[in-house]
C-alpha cells in the first residue's frame, strides 16, 4: 500500500476499481457493475479471462495481471467462487472488496461455512469486504454507483448518508430523499455484513465532509456494543436518524433474508435512542428526518420548545396532538410575544402557542418571526394551505429565517403546481418543506428528540463507577445474593442462615416479626414455585409447619438450609435487573412489579454504564411512572434509591464479568429507601464475556 | 317548495343559489364565492342592494326580491347580520344556506347567543344550514364550489367524499387525495356546525352515486349517539375512514376553532370503531385510507389474510413488521400455493407469505397471481423498487387483477418519472398505487380493518335484550346495587344487612368465614376511602374491633347500618362499569381492577348496547388479556362470565334511563364465574335522559 488511507477508506472512497466478473452481456450483475461506473472519474479495471475489453475498458485475465493493485474490488461471479477470489485479492494488495452475490449464511450450513471463511479471510488480512448479498453502496462526491442495481445511479448527490442493513432499503430510502428534494452523500447497503458493519460504515461517513445526516436502517445487530459506541461518538457529530424492524415476530423471513437473527427489538431501539439516534418507524420518515436534520440541527437540550403558528386551525390541532402525544413541548410564548402577535393578527384568532393566524394575511411572516424570536421557543414550524394570492411563503419567510438563528420549518398542501413550485423555493434557500401537517409535525419531532437525546447523551458515562470492593460468589444462593447488593449498597432484609430446625427457631428470636422462612439453595432459582416460600410467621408453631413444609422439598444432595428474614413492610413493587446481553453486553431493566413487567410489558432498558440521570429517565418512561410519584395523595416514593439501585446492577456488570445476571423481584419502594425482597444471581464460572 | 327533495339534498345538491353579501370587490369573501360559482350550471343570484349586477349576474336588493326561492343561499356577510339574513332566507322559502362568517360560539358568550338563535331558527323551519365558522363544500357531479377559499375550485372530481369538522382539514384531506392521483365526489367542512352535523352529511354521501368511500375527520362530537347510530347504517354501504384528534390534551386551543369541547377521545374512537369506521392517525391516512377503500373492498370477514409480494426482502420485512403489528393475518400459504410459486422463483429467495421474488423477473405477475389465487388470501399487497428493464408492472399486472376478483394492491419507490409514469398506468387500470412499503401496508392494513369490522358490525344487535324485571332503587346503597346486579344475572357474594351490632353478630354465626364487615350508607360512595371497610374477620372480638372501627365514621343523620359479608376467593380483578356519556349515550367499560385501569390505561370501552363477541373483544384488547387466558400454566378465566357482566350492565343502562353509571370493582374472575365485590351505582331522580 503507497496510501496511508484505510482499507475502510479505500472502500467507501476508492481511486481504483477493478469488478471481477466483468461482462458485455447485458444480463450479468458484472454488466451491470461496469456500466454504473461510467461515471466514476478513477481507474476501472475490467477482470475476464475470455475477453480483451469490457464496455471499451481494457480486460486482465485475473487481479495478478493488473499493474498495480486497485482500492476496491466487486466480485461479481458466483457464491462458490468468491473466497478464491478474496484470497486472490489480498495476496495481491487490494484494500476491500464487495460481493454482491446471495448464497451465503442466508442460505444454508454450505454458505454458512463460505461466509465463515470469508470472515477469517478479511480478520486476518485487514481486508474490508462489504457484503455479501448486498446491491452495493453509491459514493456520490466520487460520482461512484459500486451497485448492481440500475436505477441506483440516477440517486441525486446531497447531504444525506444512508446505511441500510439491506439493499432495497438502501435505494428506497435514498429514492424517498429524491422525493422530497434532497439527495445522497453516501449511500451504503450492507447485506450479510460479515466484515464490514453498521459501525463501520458510521464511522466513514461521520467523517465524510458532505455528509450532514445520517439515516440508519437496521434489522439484527451483532455487535451491539460496538454499535452503540460508535453511535455515541457520532451523534455528538452528526444527526443520526434510525430504523429498525422487528417489534413483531418476523424472525424466520428475516433470518432468511441477511442470515441475521433479529434480537430483541425493546433492546435495541433502546440502545440506539441512548446512543443519541433519533428512532423512527417507516423508511418514510428515515428520509424525512434524516432530510430535515441535514438542514439544521438544535443545540443539545433537554426540552426544546416548539412555536406552531398555522392558517388553518384543524391542521394547528393535528399538529398540536401530534407533538403532545410524543412528548414534545409547545410552551406558552412570553407575554411580550404575545402583545406583540396581538398587534399582527385579528381579534378572533388564537394567538397563544399554536398561533392560528386565520386566513393567512400580510403579516404572517411577521408572526413566524415573533414566535422565533421568543426565549420559550427553539424552533418554529408553519403550517398553510396553499393560497399565492394570499401568502407566499418564499417570498416572505427566507428574510426571517435569515434574521433568526433558530429553524423554521414550512408545511404546505395544495394544487400541486403550487406546491411544487413554493417547495423548490424553499428548498433552495435551505428549508425543509413538509408536504402534510403530520410531515411537519414530525420533522419536528425529529429535531427536538435529537436536541434532547444529545443532552442525554452527554450525561452518559463514558467509564462506570470507581470499582467497588465485591465478593461475587461462585455457586450463588438468594443470601449470598443478598450480600452482593448489600455491597452494591442496595438495602436487604434482617436474616439468618440455618442449617437446622434449632438455628431457625434462634433465629426468630432474634429478628424482628413477623418472619418468612424460605428454603435456601443454589438449585432452587424460583422458590416460590416449589412451595419454597412461608410467609407471615410470627411464633414456633407456626414456624415448625413451615419447616416442615420446606423440608418436603427436594433440593439434592446439599445439606439442607433455611433463610429466616424479617417480613418487610408494604410498599410498591417494582422488579430491576442486569443482564449481560450477547449483542450489547451489560443491560438493566426496570419494570413494575408482579405480573406486570412480563404481560404489561412496562419496562424500561438501558445499556450499562449509565448515569444516574438516566436511571431516573427509566423510572418516567414507565406507563407506572404516577404510582410513583405521589398517586391518589399519597407519598412521593423514593426515586432515587431505585435510580441507585439500577446503578448498582449496571456498576456490577461492568465491573464482574463473570455475572450473567442479577435480577431483584420484588423490589419493595417506600417514600424513604427501597428493599431487595428476593435476589436473583447467575454466574459464568469460565471468564467469558 | 315545489321539490319533493329534502332541504339536506337542496343543501348540498342545489339547483339554485343565491349569494347575500355578493360583492364585485375582490378582498371580499362575497366576491370569492360568486366567482367560485362560474362552473356551477344552475341559477346563481347575486343578493346586494347597492349593485345591478355582480361578475356578470343580475343582482338582487334582497331575497325577498328572487323571482322565486333557492335551494341554497350563501351568506356572506358578518356574523351580526346572519340572523336576520337566515330569517329572511327561511321566511322566503329558501331550503338551506351557509354561513362562512366566525364570530359565534367560538368567540365568547355573545356568538354564543347568535348561534343558539340560529340553531332555534333551523330547527323551528326545517331550514338546513351548515356552518357558521366553515369555508363551505364542493360537490364535484354538479362542478360546484360553494367556498370561499380560492384553490377550493382547483380540488379534483373523484369518488371519495371529505366530510370534516375543519374546513382547513377538508382541504388538506382533498387535495391530498389529488397528489395520490385521486378526486373527491363532495367535500364538507361543517365549522361550528350549528344545525348540519356529521351524521347529516354521511346520510348525503352514503346515497350519492359517485361516492364510493368516506374520509371522515371529527373534533369534538356533539350528538355522538345519532353519529354512531348513523355510520352503523353508512359503513354497511360504503367504507368509512376516520380521524380525529384529541390523544393530547389540546382542549383550549379545540374550544377556540370551533367552540367544540373535545370530549373523550377513548370513547369516540371506540364508538367510529364499534360503528365499522377505520380509524387511522393523520389526514395523510386519511386520504390514502379512502382512496385506497374507494378501489375495492374486501368482504365482510373477521380476520382477512393479506399476501406480499416483494422484489426486495427489507422492504417485505417493513410490510410484514408493520401488518403484525396492527393485528393483520399474514397467513401462511397452501402447500398447492407454495409449489407453485417454487415453480416460478429460483431456489434461494423465500417462497411463504411473504414472496420474496429477489431480482424481479419475468414471472413476477405470476407470482402475485398464485398468491392471488390461494384460499387462505383475500387481498395481495406487492412491492417493488422501480427497475423498468426488469419489471413492467403496468404491463402485467392488470391481467391478473381481471383474472382475480381480490384486490392486488401495488407499491413503488424509484426515479420520480419512472414511479410516475407507472403509477398513473396502473392508476387508470383502477390499482391503488403506494409510493412507500409502509404506505402500501397501510393501504392493506385499510382493507383488512374495514372488512374485519363489517363482521363485527354485523353481529352487533340493533336492539338490546328483552327487558328484565328490574328495580332500580331511588337512593341505592351498595346492598340494593347488588341486588340489581343479582337481577341482572351477576353473582355477588352472600351478605347480610345490619342495623345492630347484635344483628352482625347473629350474621357472623350464618355466612361462612372470614366476613367483611363494610359500612352501608347511600352517602358514601368510596366506603375504603374512610375505613370502611374491615376484613378478614373470623370471630366475634374481631368483629367487635370493626364494629366500633365503622362507628367511629360519619353518616349523617340516617339510622347506622353494616353490612356482613362473606369474603371472596382470591382471583384476579377487573373493573367493569357503565356509564351514561353525555354524547354518546350508554357506554360500557372494562379493564384490569386495581390501579391498573387508572394508571396504566389498560381498558376497553364500548357504547351500549352491544353483542356477546363484542364484550368477548373488549377483553381480547386488553394488554392483560394474558392473565385471563391461563396465564403461566393456570387455568384459564370464565371469559364468558365476563363477558355476560358486561352485556348485564350494558342493558341496564339501555333499559333504565334514570341509571347514570353502575360501576363493578373490582369484578373477580375464576375459573367458572365471577363475583362482584363491591358494586357502586349512580341514579338520576329526574327522568332526563
């Protein structure tokens, strides 16, 4: 290699092209591959054995013959013949490469294995191999189409990067910016990504200057971490919109498609989202936001404000119930803006936030501009129908938007001409231009969350705790459990270990009552379930018939043990745990107590570590959230001993790894403190994280 | 009126129209209505007594004036002047009219008054008026726009018709349907809608030839009861799509467009549902819903299964992830089916319900037909990436469409003139073309919803059950709102009334243990509230505790009474309760008991009266449904039980109109029956339903 660059580099942005598989027949993806390059201004090698020249470029019989070796091969033959291939192309000091063919992982144990192989291949080589299975990716700064597909040339250049998990997303997506006026920057399928990934492809484009934007489409993800890493790093750079499949089960037509298995879908989106992405749920509006991010971006803040001023009241209303029913802000405008929209508008129009102007008139820029201007308000979105004898909105709103630093969006319906006509207008002078009242209200929706996860996200550790002295036990039972959290400083109830009826009854001597009397063994994880569990004892009697019933149960060969502990008092229940994800590594999830976490299915996750901020975040995201927080009048429970108690989970998977999980069911929430009523831990005895 | 039509019909389809306010003055809103008139083939008078003639028709000092009375007169003129002008327009003969003007019932107590007054005039004469606070209606058959906004003209003909609160909606919605490629029959905007409400207009569409589905957009509801009984008759002829806001609180800014109160958006979701409306959540929807439903309609059937064809496998996982996640069957397909289409594809691309086709060819068509033709699919839904070298769908799809009776929807993302060009070919054939994966599974999502509430509309009964011998006591206590609840077939636990502690004590010694004793008294309606209520009693010292525990709360003047009962079996508790909506009349209501319904909103609402299955859904819409359907190996819940305490309460309130609510927590469910715990019942002495 004469370059410094990367082989990543060498990939997305290459000077020399060579498409193994070349061919003048226009029915082979090798047609294809070498007639999308026309446009690329760098050095395109055709490579066929059987011919002298390709479409009018000089043909080598194998990578060998070619003087040099190029940045970027496309493999455009077989499944079968592809790992020669690669092999081929690494000895001879080619940077990357792109298989386009299908057949691999996706297919069956045989392409298991070749894509296996392939991996092996690149690791060992630095080789970066986009694919397989994949249409390819569009550069178009280098007006490069490295793609299979067509159409995929006619993408207009832009700011926007789109990473797509699958080729047909990828072009879909980009073809969605089109629509809606804008274009491509980059443009990159990954297919079965056995060597180049998301986070790959990230990083690329997080450092492409003409990139603004970033729209990610995702389906499974196997390196969540490593995801989730790059992503927080590129947040903080560029605006990053996402979309994921799978909040159904889809699992075998997606297996079959990318050889992905597709996760947990509650899993990653939470993942991205505390990586800072802006989550969306269509590929319509991937294109969307990602377009109107690319435009401007709010600074990093918890809870922007919307300004809505509107001509028509009904679509003012959808707008209004759409942004509430995301959690967006409209706050009230300051009592000078007020005043100051009062002198623009008629008497009998609502000049709070939303602003409805009525039927739009000379002074409605002047409203945009009031609304802008007001400390309450980050950005400003405006909705009217189109009316040009009334209002013309690229005649009047580029002065305001000049004159005001925070965004202005504009939304319109109408004639088509017109509406055409006033959006190219707008676009031009750098508005993002919405073509319903809901396109509006989302656009902004995406610029308020991407202002609000980048506050977050600057909250987030980037190191847990200082480690803490732990004793994590190799063969755990609910007691040595219970010191654990102990330790993590999560608050446990009084107990006694016993290993005969005697210490049991001792024990109740000296605890407070009433007790409960629990069979005690590492085997035994749901004690309930086996009868393991005597509650509300409060004198010997009734001791000795719990004994009696836990001595019925069988535990094994261990000796038999006991673990009487104080009764807590009543209280809120939530459930919390740690888990150590395959994917994403260390995760915490807290819930509502009971049944509820597993049929409501209201949970929260995060990634570990996570700031004491976000624990609190998970806590409002429960629908339970109000039980906490004073119900019917009565107390406020204690927030921030839960919030601790999920740090301490988090701190402990990040710091042992060696634990798989803890989880504590019930944790019991008072107005002060909390209580782990019954822990439950799973080690991995060989180290492997 | 020498017209056998109803003064609806001369409302939205006149044949003579006459303008007060016509004005030759171009920044009037009379200047804009009589040039909007140009199309219109019928009489056009122009009403102003300082002109000869306005835009070329003769003018009028008054209507008094008119050689003979119009079907429709436009009022444009200022909110003070309308009721004298109505006045006229009735005294003349005059059928309808339409006040643009707002100012009224929007605007403070003054409008108030004028719109009250306007209400008692239409009412007094039969005149039908729509408005006021509304930019009026087109019906394109007749080439006529009765609006006031200029681009109103411009609004295509076609086969849906928009009937909406907003005249800023209607609109929207209109022209909106025209950037799909489709026009309106007749587009309504009602404004404050003093006198022609929603269900008047769904009357007029539901008989106009040329309407072939329904964009239905609602604020508030005021007669919800007559608009529920009136789309339960509509959605049976045409197909139905609803929008309505209100999720958020939005309550101030709703009052102020168009003095509507928004009311609850739950129940006015259930009631359009439960009336065979498909809700959907933006006016985008909206248009593309109707749009799509004006093409072709499925079958009445309760759960339709929906075939996808896709080119390209993450665009299919999109559709299907969006399909299961609305509830819609993707079923698979038969094994007859999947020979078939193993036929046409090669071996590597996925051959169930979805079709993957990879690279389309030249068997796609026939793919979509074998899908087409399989038993266990009502409608095919196909996508593909614009790629006109290697699919021409215009070209072959059409055929299969003739050779199929299912509907055969179609999806494209491409270069702009290439989707265009495709779409308004396959448009003119009489497909709905999408333009997203996710527009076109909501297209299906449409179909499949209308079709499956048609099923259940149809087995809602037009009336409730034969009437039972109820008493409904005056001043009801919880023993006598047990007592109806025993005559209304639900079981309540065995319990005696007490006016003496000697009393209780001989109940202790009759009910089988442990009791409850409970406070009786008609004031105290949440008896746990004021420690009320004392459980788990098992002897006479206990029961002397609670005695002198309920003896120590205030009843006012009445005789002390208690209440001994038995207590119940745990099992899980639900709510259920009727309740009497000012708007829509008898409702009912169930969710999960406890703080859950409250909290985490886990209900499922219902007007009254309704049918077994649909009482047997609202339990099946409940996120806990898991808990009454053999949750973790227990036994499963008497759905049945239920679901009959729900038709209980239902025809109660049918039945009795002096019963505002009959609420049943918690409600607990076993194995085989239920028990109502505590009942709490609300009357109304004056007989005002």
């Amino acid at each position: 290699m004469t370059s410094p660059r990367t082989n990543l580099e060498r990939l997305f942005a290459p000077t020399s092209l060579a498409v193994v598989g070349a061919s003048a027949s226009p029915a082979k993806a090798g047609y294809q591959a070498m007639s999308a390059l026309e446009s690329f201004a760098g050095e395109v090698f055709a490579i066929n054995p059987k011919a002298e020249a390709v479409l009018g470029r000089q043909a080598f019989p194998s990578l060998r013959a070619l003087p040099r070796p190029v940045d970027l091969v496309l493999f455009a033959v077989p499944a079968a013949s592809c790992v020669a291939a690669v092999r081929e192309a690494i000895d001879t000091g080619c940077g990357s490469g792109l298989i386009v063919s299908g057949g691999f992982s996706e297919s069956g144990p045989e392409g298991v294995e070749m894509e296996a192989e392939l991996g092996r291949l690149c690791r060992q080589a630095g080789f970066r191999l986009l694919g397989p299975n994949t249409a390819g990716f569009l550069n178009t700064e280098l007006s490069l189409t490295a793609s299979f597909l067509p159409s995929a040339g006619l993408v207009p250049a832009g700011h926007v990067a789109v990473v797509a998990q699958s080729a047909g997303i990828n072009l879909t997506v980009s073809f969605l910016l089109a629509k809606l006026g804008y274009g491509v920057s980059c443009a990159v399928g990954l297919g079965n990504a056995v060597d180049v990934g998301a986070a790959d492809v990230l990083e690329f484009v997080a450092n492409q200057p003409q990139t603004r934007a970033i729209a990610l489409h995702l389906e499974g993800i196997r390196d969540g971490r490593r995801l989730y890493e790059t992503l927080l790093r590129v947040t903080r750079k560029k605006p990053v919109v996402a979309f994921t499949v799978g909040k159904s089960d889809i699992g075998e037509f997606a297996h079959s498609h990318t050889g992905n298995l597709i996760g947990s879908y509650t899993l990653r989106q939470s993942a991205l989202e505390q990586a800072g992405a802006v989550l969306v749920d269509s590929t319509e509006e991937l294109a969307m936001a990602a377009a109107a991010l690319s435009l401007r971006r709010l600074p990093a803040k918890l809870d922007p404000g919307i300004g809505v001023v509107t001509a028509q009241a009904g679509a003012g209303l959808a707008i209004l119930d759409l942004l509430k029913s995301k959690g967006i802000s409209v706050p009230a405008v300051t009592r000078a803006t007020e005043q100051r929209i009062a002198r623009l508008l008629p008497p009998m129009t609502y000049q709070k936030n939303p602003v409805d102007t009525g039927r739009p008139g000379p002074h409605f820029a002047e409203v945009v501009a009031a609304l802008a201007e007001d400390d309450n308000i980050d950005a400003v979105i405006t909705y009217a129908l189109s009316e040009p004898a009334a209002l013309r909105p690229a005649e009047s709103l580029p002065a305001v938007q000049r004159a005001v630093a925070k965004p202005i969006l504009f939304g319109t319906v109408g004639p088509r001409e017109e509406v055409e006509a006033t959006a190219a207008a707008l676009t031009a002078e750098g508005f993002f231009v919405a073509r319903s009242p809901e396109e509006l209200a989302r656009a902004a929706c995406a610029l308020a969350r991407d202002a609000a996860l980048r506050a977050r996200v600057s909250r987030t550790p980037a190191h847990h705790a200082e480690l803490l002295a732990l004793h994590v036990p190799e063969l755990p039972d609910e007691d040595s459990a219970k010191q654990l959290l102990a330790s993590l400083g999560i608050a446990v109830p009084r107990r006694v270990v016993c290993s005969s009826r005697g210490a049991a009854h001792e024990a109740l001597r000296h605890l407070q009552l009433p007790v409960v009397a629990k069979i005690l063994a590492a085997e035994i994880a749901h004690k309930t379930e086996v009868g393991g569990v005597c509650l509300n004892i409060r004198d010997g009697a009734a001791l000795d018939d719990a004994l009696v019933r836990l001595d019925a149960i069988h535990v094994g060969a261990a000796p038999r043990r006991y673990l009487i502990e104080e009764m807590a008092p009543s209280g809120l229940e939530l459930i919390v745990s740690a888990t150590r994800d395959g994917s994403f590594g260390p995760t915490v999830m807290v819930g509502l107590g009971g049944i509820h976490a597993e049929v409501l299915r209201d949970t929260a996750t995060r990634l570990a570590p996570l700031s004491l901020s976000s624990a609190h975040e998970m806590l409002e995201e429960l629908r339970a959230f109000p039980l906490l927080n004073g119900w019917r009048g009565g107390p406020k429970l204690d927030h921030d001993a839960v919030a601790r108690c999920i740090l301490g989970l988090a701190n402990l998977l990040c710091q042992e790894p060696i634990v798989q999980e803890l989880e504590i069911n019930p944790l019991r929430v008072y107005p002060s403190g909390v209580l782990a009523l019954d822990a439950l831990l799973i080690v991995k005895r060989d180290d492997s994280t």
